[in-house]
C-alpha cells in the first residue's frame, strides 16, 4: 500500500503542477479581470518579488509573478499581476 500512496501523492503534485503554476508565457492573448476588461498581448513576465532569485526551470505560482502587457486598443503598456488575467489565446 505504501507504493500506492506514493504514486497518489506524485499525481497529486503534478496536477497542481499543471492546473496552478506558470499558466501564462510571453506572446499568450489576455484579458484583464480586474479592474477592467481590456486585451492584450504579454511582451514580458518576471516574479513580483526581485529578492527572491529563482532557478531558471522554476514555475511560478499566479500569485508570484507579473506579466508585462501590451494593450491592443491603445499604445499602453502595462505590467498586471498573472492572477488577474484570463486566457484568450494561448501561443502556439
């Protein structure tokens, strides 16, 4: 039973891996939810705390990092956390 608690585990920890972590990449179209509807496109991300250094192969979590985005209505560029975005369009 041991085996199988350990393959549970490990499948527990992938699924968060792949549903929580990192979900948006420089070129994805976005939406912003808060506090506002525009769209845009991400030209740049980086973790919201600079202090902390970071593998190069490290996920971030929604809450730990900042996208830069380029509007498509306007010529503003904007940096918005990741946790308030939503997926129009992943890049292929």
């Amino acid at each position: 039973m041991y085996l199988f608690e350990k393959i549970i585990a490990i499948c527990i920890k992938n699924q968060y891996n792949y549903c929580m972590r990192q979900r948006f990449d420089v070129g994805d179209f976005v939406q912003v939810t808060h506090p506002a509807g525009e769209q845009g496109i991400i030209i740049e991300k980086q973790p919201i705390n600079k202090n902390i250094k970071y593998p190069e192969s490290t996920l971030w979590h929604p809450d730990e990092y900042k996208c830069k985005v380029k509007f498509v209505t306007s010529s503003e560029t904007k940096w918005v956390r990741a946790k308030w975005l939503e997926h129009l369009s992943k890049k292929s």
